[in-house]
C-alpha cells in the first residue's frame, strides 16, 4: 500500500473538484491551503464535508466538497459602528459638579 505525504500534495488541483473527482485529505488540505492536520481533526470531531473510508484510508468526494463550502458560506458584515465614547468616572464627577454649580 502506498503512503501518501504532503510532499504529494503539490500536484493538487488550484480549483473546486468536478464532482466525480475524489480527494485524499492532503489534497484536501493543499485545496483549501490549511495543514493536514487541520483536516484530520475536523474528521476526527465530525466537522467537514462527508468522507468516505476506504480501509484505513479517507477521501473526500467533490459533490461533498462543494456542498460543504456552500453551507459554510456566509454574506459580509456590515461595518460596526464605534460606540459613543463614555466619560471616565473623573470626568462625569466633574460634569456633574459643573451642572450642580450652574444650576444653583
């Protein structure tokens, strides 16, 4: 049996699979340019596009790639807006006594 490495990976494809193609996880990974690793523990935890087993082996099909990204994607945020900045308690104490002394 052949041992795959990441060395293996570098002919990797640069784009989304056909959805016939079939991907070992260090083409995976190289796919989305994450450590094998990263790959191994999402299949450890569940997380990740749905594998098949192969013996010992796991591969990732391209339809299960693809549906995988598509739920995982998300629309921009809209940006944040900063919050009013408050007055330190020196400050407000210091307002406060300004109103005070205005007012009597």
């Amino acid at each position: 049996m052949r041992k795959t490495n990441f060395a293996d990976a570098t002919a990797a494809p640069t784009s989304l699979p056909s959805d016939d193609a079939v991907l070992d996880r260090f083409q995976f990974a190289a796919l989305l340019k994450v450590d094998p690793r990263t790959i191994y523990r999402w299949h450890l935890s569940g997380e990740g596009p749905r594998r098949v087993k192969v013996g010992k082996q796991v591969f990732y099909r391209g339809t299960a790639i693809r549906e995988w990204l598509a739920s995982n994607e998300t629309s921009p945020r809209k940006p944040v807006q900063a919050a009013p900045r408050s007055l330190s308690p020196r400050r407000m104490s210091r307002a406060m006594n300004r109103r005070r002394r205005s007012a009597a």
